[in-house]
C-alpha cells in the first residue's frame, strides 16, 4: 500500500506470475530450442521452388504500432477502371515454417495467443520467428487475399493464394492517422516516395467506402478507452491514452474484408472451419433500458442498425460519456467466440461488425485460430486432404475461447496494478472524474487524465453513473490493484 512515495514493484515477475495463475506457460517447453535452431538453418522457400506467384515488386506496406515487430499483414491497392478498388493484403506464412505437430505448435495451440501485458509481451511464439522468420519485414513467403472494392463499400472477386512478397516501408498508426486526417506531416518515408504517399491514399479511400458500407448495415460505432503505460527501463512511469484514427480504420476495415473473404471461400469449398463470432445480445433488453434513460426507443427485438444510429447520436450530443456507454454496450453484448461452422451450416455471425462470414485468418503469428485457418486454406490451395478433423476444429474452438478470456483477465489485472504503481506519486491529488458503477460491490469512477478507474471509499453515497465528480486520490496497492478514491 502506497502513501505516496515511488513504488519499486516488480511489474514483469507480476506479470509472469499472473499469467501462471490463469493457465499460460508463459515459458517455451524443453525441445523447442532445437526446433528453432532447425528452423533458423533451413532456407526460405522461393517462388522458383515451391510455386508461389512473385509480388515482390508491388510496393507493399505495413501500417501497425510504433513498438511492433510481429508484423502479420501487409497491404497493397490499384484503382480499376470501373471505379473500383482492388485490394491485396498478404498475411504472414507462419505455417510455411512452424509445422503442424511440432512441440513449437504444440505449445502454440496449448497457449492459442500472445497476451500483452503491457510491461512484457508474452508471445504465442518465440519472438525469433513471431518478430523475425515469420514477421513481414522483409522478403517472406505470403499468403494474399484479394477483392475489389465498389463505391457503395462492397467486396467482391474475393480470392486468396500464395505469394513471396517484400515489405517496403514499415509505418506507424499514429503518424500515419494525422497525415491521413490533416493534422500532421507525412511521415519521412511516405514524404520520401510520391508513389508509397498515392498508394496510401488509394487504400485510405476503400477503407473509408467500407467503414461507410458496413455501418449502413448496422456495424457498430464503439469507442471504449485504450491505455498503455509509458516504460522506463522496467517501471511504468505514466500511463497514454491509445487514439482510434484513419490508419487504425484502414487495417481493421482491410482485416474484416479479408476475413470475410477466406470464411467465403470455405464456405464454397465446403471446408469445416473456425468462425468468429458475436452472438445476438441476450441482454438486448439491458440495452434497450439504457438506450431509454437517454431518451431513445430501441426495437424490442436485437437490431445493429438501430443500436449504431442510437450509438451516433450519442457520440454527438455527450462525447464525454461515449467510452463509458460503448464499454456497456460491449459488456451486455457479450464477448467473441471461435466456433465449428460444418460445411451447409450458417454461421451465427459477428452482430458487432454487422457481418456473417468472419473468421480470423490475418494475425497467425499471434493468434492461434488464424494458424489453423491458414493450415485450412493451404490444404485447399493445394487440393490436399484437410488437416484437421471437425473434432478437431472444435475442441481447438472452444480452447481458443476460454484463453483468449483468460488473456483478457491477465491484461486487465495488469493495467490495474501499472495504473497503482504509476499513480503512487500522486496520492492526495484531486482529479475530474466520472462515476462509471455502482453496484452490490462498491461505486466506481475513472479519472479523464490520466485514464484509471477506482473505488469511491469515502463519500459515495447517493452517486451514480455518469454523475461529474472531483475524486481525491487517497491510496494505491499494486500487488491486488487497487486504487481508491475520496469524493
């Protein structure tokens, strides 16, 4: 417990210890060494070898975090001349070079995804292959997922196939967002090449058509509250506010469409396959009471569209609270889920991006499911026998479900003690709060600067959500993450 003074507590062993805690081998098994030593030894493949088309001298880019270098995905566009926009995003091999049974797939499967804990990333595979072998930062085998974009946003000419590529130019959300926006310069490499700057500004013009597409459709507008902590050496000194910005826009809407793309194509196949999907809220009444306390009338039965026009029109009227009734929304509707889709069968849908045929196809490197997906495609590129069986998929389905809810426990466990630790210094400040819960638990606020949430104990009493208040921070505790408040 702080009263003030700088913290020295071990973020990273907490980390470690967390994720040991929710059923993560957070260290690689005994022969995974040897594997990756064969790996590193045996060459790449090459297109005169193993059949893979040569792209590598289309200018492709990445566009991820400043910090990354597990790069999954690269993207590429040229305008038809229908009017059209024809869309190339190669997603990384990792199958080419992490084989199906091997202990490092193993402890892959085992694991399912990297967790982030904000102090220390814990990668589903060794960061030699995740940030090296198998990271799009050079020439790299590919596997290319293709559409064309029309001006109402739809995808269509889907098709995927495999490629060597070249990454040219690694860029960054955040300097990227402001030039695409106007509100910053270009960055050094996108102010270098005139040619990098027009293919930027072709792949920005289809996102913006399908952001348009899918919110006709009903996908919804949410913006709840990123955070990241600022490191020094290995203590968190402050904690940023993560923005969503034009880039950001760009890949997710890039990813939607190729993912959709490759749950198509299995679907024509007749290939069983692991969906993502978001059910129809079953708290859909909730939503409908909340959206009714701000003066709107929702359906009674579960409508996207209606629920994003309500979402937008918030936005507008009370941006301050937007993040808290988007994480309520997010909260009622339920998490995601990998499930078995057979072949014949409907998926049940992603109700929150407004799309029926999602599956997770683009981030192998750090995702599980999209390792599998691809192993699933390979095979059907090559007109080989599946391999996986649909028992199989399924117990890989619902394995993936449960970790990712575990990583999620282990991240949000860490922002709470990084939060405490950073925060130790600045007990008995007062900070502009919004109460955000009151609930059986306790009433809960969350500062605007910095971005913390905690529990009102002392002068709660008759708050409640979404009431502005001024919260007096009074102690912090890293070890269980607490950080408490006198209003």
């Amino acid at each position: 417990m702080s009263n003030g003074h700088p913290i020295h507590f071990n973020l990273v062993a907490a980390a470690h210890a967390a994720m040991i805690e929710h059923g993560f081998q957070p260290d690689f098994p005994a022969g995974a060494a040897g594997e990756l030593a064969a790996i590193q030894a045996h060459p790449a493949e090459m297109p005169a070898t193993s059949g893979l088309q040569d792209l590598r001298q289309l200018l492709w880019s990445s566009i991820d975090n400043d910090t990354s270098k597990d790069l999954d995905q690269i993207e590429w566009a040229e305008q038809l001349a229908d009017g059209r926009i024809r869309v190339l995003v190669g997603v990384a091999d990792v199958d080419s070079r992490v084989h199906q049974g091997t202990v490092i797939d193993s402890h892959a499967q085992s694991e399912t995804t990297s967790v982030y804990t904000g102090v220390r990333v814990f990668p589903m595979l060794p960061s030699e292959l995740s940030e090296g072998i198998t990271s799009l930062n050079q020439d790299r085998a590919a596997v290319v997922i293709e559409y064309s974009v029309d001006a109402a946003g739809t995808a269509t000419d889907g098709k995927a196939y495999r490629a060597l590529v070249r990454n040219q130019a690694q860029l960054a959300y955040n300097s990227v967002g402001a030039w695409l926006e106007g509100t910053g310069t270009a960055p050094a490499k996108v102010a270098a090449n005139a040619a990098l700057a027009a293919q930027l500004k072709l792949q920005d013009a289809a996102a913006q058509r399908m952001v348009g597409g899918r919110f006709q459709h009903g996908a919804l507008d949410l913006e709840t509250i990123e955070t990241r902590p600022v490191m020094l050496a290995d203590q968190a000194i402050e904690i940023a506010r993560q923005f969503k910005n034009r880039a950001t826009s760009l890949i997710e809407e890039f990813m939607v469409a190729a993912n959709g793309v490759i749950a198509r194509t299995f679907e024509q196949a007749g290939v069983a396959s692991i969906r993502r999907i978001v059910r129809t809220p079953k708290r859909w009444d909730r939503i409908v009471e909340l959206a009714s306390g701000l003066g709107t009338t929702l359906p009674t039965e579960p409508d996207s569209k209606a629920l994003n026009d309500f979402l937008l029109a918030q936005k507008q009227k009370d941006p301050d609270h937007f993040p808290d009734l988007s994480l309520a929304t997010v909260k009622l509707m339920g998490p995601g889920e990998y499930v078995l889709v057979k072949p014949g069968e409907v998926s049940p849908g992603h109700f929150g991006l407004a799309v029926q045929d999602y599956t997770h196809s683009t981030a192998p490197n750090r995702r599980f499911p999209d390792v599998v997906t691809q192993r699933l495609l390979k095979a059907w590129i090559a007109k080989a026998a599946q391999p996986y069986s649909v028992d199989d998929l399924n117990a890989i389905a619902t394995h993936c479900t449960l970790m990712e809810d575990n990583a999620r426990k282990v991240e949000r466990e860490m922002q709470k003690r990084i939060a405490a630790v950073v925060l130790a210094k600045r007990i008995g400040q007062s900070f502009p709060a919004i109460v955000t819960g009151v609930n059986h638990y306790g009433t809960f606020v969350r500062t605007l600067d910095p971005h913390v949430e905690g529990k009102v104990v002392e002068g709660g009493k008759g708050l409640d959500v979404g009431d502005k208040v001024t919260a007096k921070l009074v102690s912090t505790d890293p070890v269980r993450g607490f950080i408490d408040f006198a209003v």
